[in-house]
C-alpha cells in the first residue's frame, strides 16, 4: 500500500506471539499481518478532522487518558 519500508524494533516475546496469531490466522508472514493490524487501527482516524478529535478518539479507545 505505502510502498516504502523501514524497521521496527519489538520485543521477541511480543514478536513470538505475532508469529503464532499470524499463523494460525492465515496470513503469510508476521509482517503481513502487523501491517494488516495497523491499518485497521489506522482506518479509525481516516476522517478525523484535527488534532483534538483525533485525541478524543484515543482516549476512546484506550490508547491514552
């Protein structure tokens, strides 16, 4: 989708447990499945109009308080 790609560090014990959902989910690679994650997450801001819906949003759903 985006074309380019950089690295993400992540913890090996989170990174096991990626591989393992990812698995048994179908998905072809851990990384298939992190960016397939992501951009489900990312679709909940698609049509935030600034900054302070987009932390209201945030705070909805966990991510901050």
């Amino acid at each position: 989708m985006f074309g380019r790609k950089v690295k993400v560090k992540l913890d090996k014990a989170l990174v096991e447990k990626l591989k393992k959902i990812a698995e048994v989910a179908g998905y072809a690679s851990v990384e298939e499945f992190i960016t397939h994650a992501l951009e489900k997450e990312l679709a909940k801001f698609d049509d935030a109009k600034d900054e302070e819906e987009i932390k209201k949003r945030l705070k909805g759903l966990g991510y901050i308080s």
